[in-house]
C-alpha cells in the first residue's frame, strides 16, 4: 500500500507539473501576443504621414498622396522589392531606394544652398564652407514641416530642388534601365489602362515611384515630433542628412546580450533541476524492434508518395533558379551570354520564383506527412481519405503552375489592373497574387479537415485535451490559421503597417508555427517509434513551446527596427529575438539523444536517415537561425547591415538548414514505410545528406558570410548607400566571392538532384495497401495514458 501511495504521489507530482506547464504556456501566448497586437496598435498611430498635398513654400502642388500610394503599387506590380529594397526589405541585387534617393536628395539639396550662398557647386568648395552648407541642410532636412490638421506638408526650396533631382534620376533609371540588373523600359504606360485604375494612381508611373521613393528618403531623415530621432531611428546610415545610430540601438544590443546570459543560466537550471527533456522508452541492449514489411499501410498513405515526388522536384527547380540568381551577380544582364534567358526571367521575377517556391516544397512535404501520419494517430482509415489526397494534390498542382505564370505575367505588366489580384503581389515571400493565396489557405484548410478525419478517434479517445494528440491537432490548425494574417495588406496599406504584418506571415507563419508543427511532430514521432516515453515528450513540448514563443512572438520585432516603426521596437525585438536562441541551444542537447537512439539502434535500424536529417535540423537551428540570426538582430550591428548579405546568410542556413532539413527529414520517414524495404538504399540518403550540408555550408560559409562582413564594412565607413550599391559588387574580392560561390553550390544542387531521382524511384517501388477503409489499424494506441 505504502508502494502505491509513493507511486500515485508521484503521477500526482508529474500531472501537476504538466498543468503548472500548460498554464505557463497559456499565459505566455495571452502576454505575447497582447504585446505583439499593442505594438501593432502603437505601429499605426505613430508611422509617418502620408500628406494629402505636399506643396512648396509658395504653395505650389508638389506631389499628393495619390502620387505616394500609387508609387508604392507601382513598385509593387512590378516586382521591385525581389530586386532591391526600401527601408532595408527586400532582396539585395538591386539598391535600397531609400538610402539610395536620400542620398541624391541630400546632394541636391546641398548644391542648391551652396549655389545659393556661394554660387559654386557643393564639391567646389572648400573644407569650411562645405562645413556650413553641410550643417545647414541637415538641419533644414530634419525639420519636421507636417501640419497633421491639415494632412499637409511644406517642402523647402531646396527640398523641392531634391525632390526634382530625385524624380530626373528614376526617370533615366526605369527608361534606360541601371546598367546593373534592371530591365531598360521595364515602366511603361501601356501596362495600365488610360481610365480607372487599380492602385496605380493617374498620371505617369514613374513620376509616381520616384514620389514614393523620396517619401520614404523624407520619413528617414525627418524627425518625428517632439522627438530628437527620424521616423526610422535615424535609419539609413548617412552622416549628411544626419543619420547616426540612436542611443536606443547601442544601449538594447547590450541589454539583449547581459539578459540572454542570464536566461541561459536560470532556464539551463530548470530544464536539469525538473528534468524537462525527453526520456528513453527503451533499456540498454533492449531497442524496439522495428519490422517495415509488418506495418499497416493505407490507401492515403500511399498516395502521399507523389506528394514527395512533387517535392523533390519543386526542390531541384527552386534551387536551379537559386543558382540562376546567384549567377546573375557575376553577370547581371545574361546567362553565360544568352541574354534571352534574362529576358525571360531576370533577376526579380527569378528571385519571386525562388522564394515562392521554397515554401512551396517545404509546405507540400509537411502536408504530405500529416497526412501520412493520421491513420497511424486515429487507428483507421475514414472513408474517401484517398479521394480528398487526391484532391488536395491536384488543387497544389493547379496553385505552384497558375501562381507563377500569374507571378511572371504581373512583374512583366500584361495583366493590367488584375496585377494585383492574378499577377506578382509585390511583398517579398508574399508573391502570388490574392486569388492564388484564396487558393493555398483553401488548400491547407482541405488538408486540416483530411487530417482532422484522419485523428478524430484519436482526438476523442485522449482525455487530456492537452496530451500529444491534441498538441499534433492545435499545432496542425495554426498551420492554415496563422497564414489568414496575409489578407491583412493591399497595395494601397502604409508601407510601414503592411511591413507589419507581412512579417507575420514571414516570421510567424513561417519561423514561428512551423517551428512549433516541426517540434510536435518531431516529438509525436519519437513515441511513434518507442523510443521516448509519452509523458517526458508532452512535458519536453510543453517547455520548448513555452521558450519558443515566450521569445518568438515578441521576437518579430527585430524586422520592426527601421522599417518606420516606433522606437519601443529596438528594445522588444533586441531582448526578445536574443532569446530566441535559447530554445534553439536546447535542441542540439535533443540532437544529441537523436543521434544515441540512432547509434542504440544498430544496423537494423530503419530509420536512420530520417535521424541523419534531424541532426542536421537541430544543428543548422543553433548555426542558422540562432547564431547568424542573434548577429544580425543586434540593433547596432542591424543598423549597418539592415538589407545586406549578412541576412541572405542566415536566410539560407535558417531557412534550407531548418525547414528545408525538416521537410527532409519527413520525407524520408513516410517514403521508409511506403517504399518496399527491399528497394530501399541507406546508402543513397547518407550522400544526400552529406552533400546538402556540405553544400549549404559552403555557400553560407565562404561566399554569402564574408561578403556580408565587407558589406557591413563599407557601409561603416562609407555610409549604406554605398554598401548597396553596383559598384560594392563589382569589387574583385565580392566577385571572387561571389563566382567561388559556384563550387558549393554545385555540391548542393548534385544532393537536390539525387534526391529528386530517389522519390521518383520510390513512386516504382511502393508497398501494396494492407488495411482497408474504417479497418483497424495495429498501431499503438497514443490516446492512452502510460502507466
């Protein structure tokens, strides 16, 4: 009796650990996200006006709101912010426009008052007049002329003479093209109707976008109100107009650093002091014996093979396009000299490609093992499971083909006032158009109700609405939930909001959710196979979901520093994205069990592959996105580097070494219990493997890290412009870099493509269906509390 009190005591000890977790977690997504939707608010209220009249002194009209909001559509439909950037977002063969018109308005304006003064150019002068002139325009710049009454703002003479500059220099750049990576005669008036328009205002086009582009150089060289920095906190670095790192950006880079010292020793304590990690479910020379030729397989399991082909295939296309884009740093207008090829497809609707893509293959492989996975969870397949797969696959087909040449019609302006709604959205990872995001939240919507049909048994046979099932059900609903903040922006939204909760969908949906779909189901399959316990699992989900998005949510914040946000920003995003490496430290603690239960289980072992590429996840996830991502997201590092190659490297490492290892990882376990175990080849995973991080490794390495490091240095001491500029990329040491780049990125696509033959191999050599409709299913039962 004595035995049994000591036993239930104990169980009792553990459930009130896992409630204490439970509530911890609620509370901290309620705080989180209270923050997240506050900022928001304070976002909105105070980001910079966009005047409904801008006049001179005299009171001529100057330009409108029309002018700025239509610039934006402009610079949208055209697919601009896949070439260069504005406030720093963006891609990274073209200039940023903003530090790039700041600079031309600030000359300007400088040779305008020294024309004034001493009827000389600025650069004739000498040392102590430039002194004076210099002094001036600076502070004529960040003067703040905005009468929020009357929505209207007044331009000085000489702030007029740089708007025109500004406007003399984008007409040359969008008819003449920059000698660079754009397209001469890429705005064209005949890509709009001469009546009503969507977005694009009346008017001449690129009269428009150079408006919106000195909109954006007034908003970062002018004060806010009642304040001492620029709507952009003094973003981009630029001493003429000013621009100097903030107070803020020093003292919260320190702050972020002293605080994640801290955190890494009290939540190191916890985890250790009530053993928070995953327990083996096995004894030592004890493994679980694994038998693939006795395992169910379903009909909606099999057919999760050509979701994988599809996969595997869309992988090698984005990464042909990745390669074609790097390429085109070294020669910008052709391919080898085929200059047809840039015709078709130069660099911003390659990079629209690229990016569109990769979120493509990682979604459709997550979506194809949950599929695979919820008879295993329900216990049965439900009636026309099959049909709905198919269904949902075709519907994908029809999304990657209408999506892309609805992308390459709309950067190429022949869908005229549908650019919008068929064509290239113009948001970065936001391409596709609306009708086609309709059609992707549709799609994952369709795969959520197969899912749900597939675990509702399992669903009502747990009590714990909080146990590894329910876990796998929620982290599978904000899947398509959280993608629904897409449809927040339109063309016509503040550039600053829309940059708001574009980062949503870029930080959450694709950092955050799927971070936490890939932690659950990473832990579901662990007990799957019987190798961790199911209690230590749900109390290990429950702690790394507590520290990824107690530091995650709030973390977004980073992408908020300069993008014309409020200053509080500097400090949430600086704190809290350098707690984000926390969690991320932990799970190389996970790898490192991964790798023993892999080493435990012996040649005989079925799954090692799929270990080989969880390895691989947790160690690009310490690499990529903790470590290149704790740099970057330091704001008096993000200050210098904002928009620069620096962040493509984490970019790749995070994104290819995280969720593109996952959607690896996924892959090869559900293709290892479809595939006949005869036809199945370790030794082929084993090269992918290899030569998908040798390659990655290479190309962040050797070629994006050090060309980000001289990137950042030129922006030091030359000011960021100038670290944006054609010119830094054609420096000998970048383009050896840069054509270097070539090795590592062969070694990479050899691993993409060996992938590719081995799932369409698998498609030849499937297992036969073994369980019918509704036919019970020997699985373990995970809805059943342990003993």
């Amino acid at each position: 009796m004595e035995i049994q009190r000591g036993t239930s005591t104990k169980a009792v000890v553990k459930k009130n650990r896992n409630s204490l977790l439970k509530s911890v977690l609620i509370f901290t997504l309620l705080v989180s996200f209270t923050v997240l939707l506050t900022g928001g608010y304070w976002i909105f209220k105070e980001m910079a006006p966009r005047p409904l009249e801008v006049t001179s002194e005299n009171g001529d009209v100057i330009f409108t709101k029309d002018s700025i909001v239509g610039g934006q559509a402009v610079f949208q439909k055209y697919g601009l912010m896949d070439y260069g950037t504005v406030l720093g977002h963006g891609s990274y063969m073209g200039p940023d426009y903003t530090a790039e018109a700041l600079k031309i308005y600030t000359e300007a304006m400088q040779n305008f008052r020294s024309q004034e003064k001493y009827q000389k150019d600025f650069h004739d002068l000498n040392k102590d007049d430039q002194s004076i002139v210099r002094e001036r325009v600076k502070k004529e710049m960040r003067e703040n002329r905005y009468d929020s009454e009357k929505d209207h703002l007044v331009l000085t003479d000489a702030q007029v003479f740089g708007h025109q500059k500004v406007r003399e220099f984008y007409h040359i750049i969008f008819t003449k093209g920059d000698d660079w990576g754009l397209k001469a005669g890429l705005i064209q008036e005949k890509h709009m109707p001469d009546g009503e328009r969507a977005w694009v205002a009346k008017g001449d086009q690129m009269e428009q976008i150079s408006d919106f582009f000195f909109w954006t150089a007034w908003l970062s060289s002018t004060q806010r109100p009642d304040d001492t920095i620029t709507y952009t906190n003094n973003w981009p670095y630029y001493e003429d107009a000013g621009n100097t790192m903030s107070f803020s950006a020093v003292w919260w880079s320190g702050a972020s650093v002293t605080l994640l010292i801290f955190f890494v020793g009290l939540i190191l304590f916890v985890f250790y002091r009530y053993h928070l990690g995953m327990k083996e479910a096995y004894t030592e020379g004890n493994f679980p014996t694994i038998d693939l030729k006795k395992l169910p397989l379903t009909s909606s399991q099999r057919k999760t093979a050509k979701y994988f082909a599809i996969v595997s295939v869309l992988f090698f296309v984005q990464s042909m396009f990745g390669a074609l884009l790097a390429h085109y740093y070294i020669e910008p207008d052709s391919f080898f000299g085929l200059k047809w090829i840039h015709d078709i497809l130069p660099f911003n609707i390659t990079k629209g490609f690229h990016l569109q893509l990769a979120i493509f293959w990682i979604a459709t492989a997550w979506l194809g093992m949950g599929i695979f996975l919820a008879p295993l969870v329900g216990g049965s397949e439900p009636k026309r499971q099959g049909l709905l797969v198919d269904v949902l696959f075709w519907a994908l087909v029809v999304l990657v083909a209408g999506s892309m040449i609805g992308q390459w019609l709309g950067a190429n302006g022949y869908l005229g006032n549908n650019w919008f709604l068929l064509g290239h959205q113009g948001w970065e990872y936001l391409e596709l158009g609306r009708i086609w995001q309709f059609i992707l939240a549709l799609g994952m919507l369709i795969w959520l109700f197969i899912v749900f049909r597939g675990i509702r048994s399992g669903l009502k046979r747990e009590s714990d609405k909080g146990g590894l099932i329910h876990l796998l059900f929620y982290s599978a609903i904000a899947v398509p939930a959280f993608y629904f903040f897409a449809f927040m922006i339109n063309p016509g939204t503040h550039y600053t909001f829309a940059d708001y909760w574009r980062w949503w969908i870029i930080h959450l949906w694709v950092e955050g959710i799927f971070e936490v779909f890939a932690v659950v189901v990473i832990g579901f399959l662990m007990v799957q196979m019987k190798l961790v316990t199911k209690k230590s699992t749900v109390r290990a989900l429950y702690f790394q979901l507590i520290l990824l998005m107690g530091a995650g949510v709030i973390g977004i914040g980073h992408h908020y520093y300069y993008n014309g946000s409020a200053e509080v920003w500097i400090a949430l995003g600086a704190v809290f994205s350098a707690l984000e490496v926390i969690p991320l430290t932990l799970l190389i603690l996970e790898a490192y069990d991964q790798y023993k239960m892999m080493r435990d289980g012996g040649v005989d072992f079925p799954y090692k592959g799929t270990f080989w590429f969880l390895i691989s996840v947790a160690i690009w996830n310490l690499v990529g996105a903790g470590v290149l991502g704790f740099l970057i997201n330091l704001p008096a590092v993000s200050f210098f580097e904002h928009g620069q190659f620096l962040t493509p490297a984490h970019g790749h490492a995070s994104m290819m070494g995280v969720y593109g290892m996952f959607a690896g990882a996924v892959l090869i376990y559900s293709l290892r219990n479809i595939v006949k175990p005869e036809k199945w080849n370790d030794n082929w995973v084993k090269f992918i493997v290899i030569m998908l991080n040798v390659g990655l490794a290479g190309m962040v390495f050797f070629s994006l890290l050090p060309v980000g490091y001289l990137q950042l240095k030129e922006a030091f001491f030359n000011g960021y412009a100038a670290s944006r500029s054609a010119a830094f990329l054609q420096q000998d040491t970048v383009q050896m870099l840069l054509t270097l780049r070539a090795i590592p990125d062969t070694i990479f696509l050899i691993g993409v493509a060996a992938l590719a033959v081995f799932s369409i191999k698998a498609l030849f050599n499937l297992r036969k269906v073994t369980h019918k409709e509704e036919e019970k299913l020997p699985v373990k039962d995970l809805a059943v509390e342990e003993e």
